[in-house]
C-alpha cells in the first residue's frame, strides 16, 4: 500500500485535531502553514528539540512503538530538567518509505506518551529520506523560576533520581542479541528484560522537575552519561564538584546481569538513563526527598559541589580515575 505526505499525515498524525485545538493555548493546530499557540500570561516559554538518527541512537530491530515513545521522551526529559510543563510538540519525520504497520506502531507509541503528559502535536513535517526522527517539545514556566545549570551554590548536594547503567545495560543486551540473531543468555532473564525495557522506554521525570522547581538550585538531565553530564553542571555554575562513586544508585537487575566494575562503568559513562542531576542545598534535601517519595522515585545524593573547577572523583577515601569518558556524538 502507497501513502502518499498528506495521506500519511491525516491517517496517522492528525488523530485528535479536535482535542487538540481545544487544548490550552492551541489557537491552531496540525493543518495549516503553522500553528498559532498562545502562552499563558505571566508565563516564559520553554522549547528543546532532540533528533534521534537509525543506528546511532536506536537499532535497526527496534520496534516502531520504542522509537515513538523515545523521539518524545527525550525531549520531554528536557522539559523535566527545566521544571516545566509540556503542552505542545512538533514532529519532522524522515522515512525511507510509507510503510503502514510501522507508521501505527510509531504513532501509537508517540501519543501514549503524548496523551499521558498533556502535549498535543501541533504541526511538522515528513519526508523521504534515512531513518530520522526530529522532535521539537514546547512547554511553559512561570516567569523567572525554570531551573538552570547555572544556579547552584558552593556547598550544594549534588543528586540523581531512579537508577544510572540501566539504560547502557539494556542497549549491550539488545547488541549482544541482534548480532547473535537471539536472546543473550544470561543467568537472570527478568532482569535483562527489565533493562533492555529502560533502554526501549526512557521515563522522562517530569513530575519530580515541577517538584523541584522551587527547591533545588540547578538541574539537568543525564542523557550522555553521569561523567560526561556532571562536569557540564558544574561548570556552568562556575564551581567543582566531588562525586562517590561508591554511592552511585544500581537497580536490582543491572547487579543480577554483571559484575561491580560492569554496573559502575554503565551507571557513569553509558548515557540514555534520562535520569535528572540536581543540585539542592542541604537544608532542602528532606522535602526534595518526600516530593520523590510521593512519586516513589529514589532519590540519592552521589557528592557535593565546591568552590574551585571541575569534577573530582572518589571511591569511599581513595581517588577514583573513571574509565569512561560519556558520550560524544562527534567522538
């Protein structure tokens, strides 16, 4: 079966115009040159767009539905390290052909998450072309409270949210899988499906960032990696930072698929967690703690920012060399 550009688009992108025009400051939506969007009074506007490329940032075997999900999580992990709220997204969508099945699994996914996060797609684009996928994600903050990386203050602690590695394990196990054209064999199976999950289905913390918009003084979020992500923070602080290793969060299932040194060479370097990195001072880490609490998201302080410049890594008293230097898209 033959799509043609508007076809695609009406069959599977214009689901819920009607909603979505009557959604908050949609003035106009999908159908026109451009949408026309109205931001709320008192309000700034807060944008991030992320592209997501075949065989750089997912698999070739990688479901439609996965790739839906991450091309919005993504973003909406930006939004969530910001402490705003997402309302619209814009999609260009580079396919190599119109296939059917693909495009419903991709739409299906992309909406799940749309729909649990109030965004409504507002416009884009699609055309011909390699696997790519471009979404832009628009939120709001009221005027002069959206969280920065330049905000923390000497003394600070430094926290993550949820697990780090998860996502770097699960990627290895979908690796490891596709080039030996099955499943790895592993002593845990449940755990390895829970980690090849984390890598498939990022969950972007966006509750926990509206939640720490008025107690933590800078955030990001934890997308190339915490040796790669940490020193970006801190820099942009203008500070330094020591971080232990040895207090680093590992799920369950990332200790039951490898050993030590494996767990905590994913949980820094391996990048995809989408976890958020926050800075808070000591006299607001017990609310931070209940606002992740009431989420039933961990929250665990991993160091401290400094006076001075860069990150200085230890493990319990001794300095620790880490092994893994992050992502770099151009490394």
């Amino acid at each position: 079966m033959s799509l043609g550009e508007f076809d695609l688009i009406s069959r599977y992108f214009t689901r819920g115009v009607g909603r979505d025009r009557e959604a908050p400051g949609v003035v106009l939506g999908i159908g026109d040159d451009a949408a026309l969007l109205q931001v709320p009074p008192g309000a700034e506007l807060v944008v991030a767009v992320d592209t997501i490329v075949a065989g750089r940032h997912f698999l070739a075997s990688t479901s439609a539905h996965s790739i839906g999900h991450r091309a919005l999580a993504v973003n909406l992990s930006d939004l969530a390290a910001m402490g705003a709220t997402p309302a619209w997204a814009t999609l260009a969508l580079t396919l190599p052909a119109a296939e059917p099945q693909w495009l419903q699994g991709f739409a299906t996914g992309l909406f799940e998450l749309a729909l649990q996060h109030g965004v409504a797609l507002v416009g884009g684009d699609t055309t011909a072309g390699a696997l790519t996928v471009s979404l832009q994600i628009l939120g709001t903050v009221p005027a002069g409270t959206a969280l920065r990386r330049s905000g923390a203050r000497a003394g600070d602690l430094l926290v993550v949210t949820g697990t780090l590695g998860d996502a770097g394990a699960g990627l290895w196990l979908s690796v490891q899988a596709a080039d030996e054209a099955g499943e790895v064999q592993v002593a845990d199976p449940a755990a390895a499906a829970a980690l090849v999950r984390r890598y498939d289905y990022p969950t972007p913390r966006v509750a926990f960032g509206l939640a720490a918009r008025t107690l933590a003084t800078a955030a990001m979020d934890l997308s190339d990696g915490l040796v790669a992500d940490a020193p970006k923070l801190a820099a942009a602080s203008g500070l330094g930072a020591v971080i232990d290793v040895e207090r680093l969060p590992l799920s369950g299932a990332l200790r039951a698929v490898t050993d030590a040194a494996q767990a905590r060479d994913w949980a820094l370097g391996a990048g995809d967690d989408y976890e958020l990195l926050l800075a808070v001072p000591p006299e607001r880490l017990q609310e931070l703690t209940e606002s992740a609490n009431r989420l039933d998201l961990p929250l665990t302080v991993i160091g401290e920012l400094r006076a001075g410049s860069g990150v200085s890594w230890v493990s319990g008293a001794r300095v620790y060399v880490p092994g893994v230097a992050g992502w770099d898209h151009f490394r």
